[in-house]
C-alpha cells in the first residue's frame, strides 16, 4: 500500500511548515507527532537542506513514517550549500524564501494530493500566510518562541508611534519601556527582541509577520498558561483564538506514555551527531554539581567571547559540561591558554552537541547557562533547573528578562561577556542564592507537568485544536 492509501480517510489533510532551523524544527515535529497521535492526516515539510542533516543524523524519518497518515515532503530554501546558516546571516533565508521557496511552495499546495485542508505553519513565515489566502486555505499559525516576545514584536508598531523606538544607542538601554502592555514597569531597551535594536527592515518584517499572526484562524503558542497567563490575557483582547500547548516535548512524552505507546525512548531531531559520551561522564558527578552550558543551534561567539566564558567557568571551581557547537566559533580559537586546558580537564567535559532533553533531566545538572532560546528555556523549566541567561538575538533579550525578572528562575547577564561576572554568577547560582532559584524552579516544573496532564490547560487546548481543525470551526 503506498501511503496515500494509508491515510485515514476521514480526516482532514494538515500540512505543517516550520521554519528551516534547529529550534523550530524540534518544536513543530513534536507537534506533528501529538497531531499524528490524534490521527490527523499530516504533510510535514522540511527544506531540502533540513531534510538531509535528519536522514544523516537520527531516525526521525522512519520514526514518523510508522504513523499511517504522515508524509515528509521537502522543499528548497533558496540558499547555496555552503552557506553557514547560523548567526546574524541565517537572516538571509528570510529572502530566498520570498524569492525561491514561496513560488514553488503555492505550486506544491495547488497540486498537492490529497487537498490541502489546513496549513499549520510557522508563524515566522509570511510566506505561508500569503499563499494560504491566495489559496483560500484555512491557516493556524504557530510561533515557536514565548508569548512574551511574541506579544513585544506585536507592539513595535505603538513603541515607534509612542517615540520609544528607535532606541538612541547604548547609553539608553536602561531607559524604561511603558507601550507594551504588561510590561510597564520592568521592561528596559535592553530587553527589547534583539531586533529593535536595530530599526532595519528585519525588524519592520518581523513586526508586519506577527500582526498577521493574530489574524489567522488561530494562534498556538509552546508554552503554558501558568507561566504566560497574564501576558496571553493581553494577547487575547487581540486574537481570542489563541491555543497555549506546551512545553511540547513534556507533553509528547506525557501522551506517549498515557497511549501506552512503547515509542517513549528518547529521540532526536538534532542537525548534528549527537555524543552521548556526556551522559556517563554525568553519571559520575555529584547530585546538582554541574553547570550545563550551551547557546543553542544558531549563536556564533568569537573566541574572546568564549575564552571569557572559559574563564568564567574554569575559576569558578564548578564542573561544567559545554556544547561547542561545530561552526560556534568561525576564528576558530587558536592558542588556547593552558590553564583553560587544564582547568577543563580536571572539571570540565566538552562535546560538541549534546542530547540536552536527558542532559537537563540528569541528576548531576544544578544550573544551566543559556542564550534563552526559547526551547532550551522551557527544557530547563520542565526540569526545574535554575538558569544563568546570555541572550545572543532575536527572542532571547526578553526571555532572559521574564526569567529573571519575573518567573525568578535565575540570572540574566544581558550583553555583559566577561570573566569576572561569569564566575560570580556561577557561583551565585550554584552556591549563593540556589535556595532560592531552586524553589521557583521546582515551582514551575510542577505547574508545566499539571498542564499537560488530563485536564490541564495545555492538554485541554490540543483537544480543542484538534476538534477544531476536525471540524474546521476556527
Ligand atoms: N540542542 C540539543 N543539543 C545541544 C544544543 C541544543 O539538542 O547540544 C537543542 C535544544 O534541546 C533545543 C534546540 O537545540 O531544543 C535549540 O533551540 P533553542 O530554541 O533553544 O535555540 P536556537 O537554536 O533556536 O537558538
């Protein structure tokens, strides 16, 4: 049987488009996979280049492919080969995929069999929404980051109109911003979405793609209403039909494990080979003992930069285990120091990416320094791990803000990158204040396992997506 034939034939046909990167490649296949669960008839579809780095490095292809209805299509995403993808000039994609993938993406969805009933795409991709009205498909959008950097690009335009935008260079970062509602009284400059530090057309783009994000048939949003519940209320007096359905991976796992299903073994999506050696190098520390650092898929450092995070991590006299990432660090990082050597040799563990699901769950982890992308944030806060935040772009700024300044899950270094302050922090973390961190952090992780359980406010929102989609009632 081919697998058309396959699919259940009395559900609707969704077609899921993320965009082509790490973070939201993880968070809309989990998606997928709860979809599939529900027995929805899914098209997941992935840039040509994604696709390959999948095949290469997990089995998530064959994983899928056990659920009758599911398919992977792939498209390209205008972008040669060799380019890096990561850092500032990942923003690049955003114009191939206007000029390359948008033409041939309308062709795919005008042949596409079965129809098209519902497209499930990322809400960064304008492109999707275009061409679901040129095709008068319905469109749910789902923004990968946090409600409230979501909620922030919404406001760009009533920060410029009110004159807090642009920001006047460094000395007015610590101006405070009062036109996003919710925020009145603890967002600064600083903590603005990376974007508006910059008023480019970046920003203008990304702050027209989420005001068409309320206007869709629905929003959905991986996080939950007890950590974003008074920002959402603010949200929703713009786009009632907002679904909140994270944190995603807890809620896969917790309805894989309901179903009975056996498939509950940990897996990855990850665009890199993954070392696992790091897990038995945890094994052999103290409970709580080890700062996990890592800055995600998409950060580039120089090496200074990541000589002083060394630095930082070294003198402190923690253990640390650090994901350098391959390409992290275009110069490359000559003559390192031979106290850096040794220091890590003694505590440190370096691999370069790691299985960050389990390496967070792991008993051994008391902190984890972060960029605050918006997946690494909810794996910490699911297993209640404090966090030291260095936000690099985009999302992060705010998130780094809500996590100290709000849900009082750690510290934020904000744009400081320096040995000094990175020792101090660690230690605060870890020794100082972890009383503290650690209660919140606890906290939290309960409320996120609530929520994906039977009656809880995500569990309950995935439902009514899917009888929505169902029943096409948005
Ligand atoms: N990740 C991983 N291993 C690593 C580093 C990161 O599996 O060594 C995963 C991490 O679990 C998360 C994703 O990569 O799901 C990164 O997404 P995030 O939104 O945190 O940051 P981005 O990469 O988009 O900046």
């Amino acid at each position: 049987m081919d697998k058309e034939e396959q699919r259940p034939q009395t559900s609707p046909h969704v077609l899921i488009f993320p965009l082509p990167a790490q973070g939201h490649v993880n968070s809309m296949l989990k998606l997928a996979e709860l979809l599939a669960l529900a027995g929805l008839n899914l098209t997941f579809l992935n840039s040509d280049f994604v696709h390959e780095q999948l095949l290469r490095h997990t089995d998530v292809v064959s994983r899928f492919l056990k659920y009758a209805g599911f398919e992977f299509r792939t498209i390209p995403d205008g972008l040669p080969d060799e380019h890096p993808r990561a850092g500032h000039a990942f923003m690049e994609i955003f114009e191939t995929l206007e000029s390359i993938t948008k033409p041939i993406f309308k062709e795919m969805l005008v042949n596409m069999k079965p129809r098209v009933d519902c497209l499930l795409a990322d809400g960064v991709l304008g492109i999707a929404v275009d061409v679901a009205e040129e095709l008068g498909i319905p469109i749910v959008q789902f923004r990968t980051i946090s409600a409230c950097s979501t909620w922030a690009y919404f406001a760009v335009p009533d920060m410029i109109q009110a004159g807090e935008l642009p920001i006047k260079g460094k000395e007015d970062m610590d101006r405070l911003i009062t036109s996003v509602p919710g925020m009145e009284t603890f967002l600064r400059c600083r903590d603005l979405p990376g974007f508006c530090r910059v008023m480019d057309s970046t920003l203008q783009r990304i702050s027209e793609d989420t005001r068409k994000n309320f206007k869709g048939h629905g929003l959905l949003l991986n996080t939950f209403e007890d950590l974003e519940g008074d920002i959402l209320s603010h949200m929703r007096t713009k786009s009632p039909n907002i679904y909140t359905v994270g944190p995603l991976h807890l809620h896969l796992r917790t309805r894989l494990c309901d179903s009975n299903q056996t498939l509950f073994d940990q897996y990855s999506s990850s665009f890199y080979e993954v070392d696992r050696s790091c897990l038995s190098w945890l094994d052999k520390q103290p409970k709580g003992s080890v700062v996990y650092v890592s800055f995600g898929s998409l950060t580039v450092l120089s090496s200074e930069q990541v000589f002083e995070f060394w630095f930082g991590l070294v003198n402190s006299g923690k253990r640390f285990l650090w994901v350098l990432r391959p390409g992290i660090m275009p110069d490359e990082g000559k003559n390192i120091p031979v106290e850096l050597m040794e220091g890590s040799k003694k505590r440190g563990c370096i691999v370069s990416w790691a299985p960050q699901e389990e390496v967070l769950g792991h008993g051994a982890i008391g902190g984890f320094l972060t960029h605050s992308g918006w997946n690494s944030t909810l794996e910490s806060v699911v297993e209640g791990v404090p966090m030291i935040c260095w936000p690099y772009f985009a999302d992060q700024q705010i998130n780094s803000r809500f996590v100290s300044q709000v849900w009082g899950l750690g510290l934020d270094m904000k744009d400081l990158c320096d040995r000094h302050i990175v020792e101090k922090m660690v230690n605060d973390l870890m020794v100082e204040r972890r009383e503290e961190f650690l209660k919140s952090a606890t906290k939290m992780a309960k409320l996120a396992k609530e929520c994906v359980n039977v009656g809880g406010s995500s569990y309950c929102n995935l439902d009514r997506l899917v009888e929505d989609i169902r029943s096409m009632n948005f």
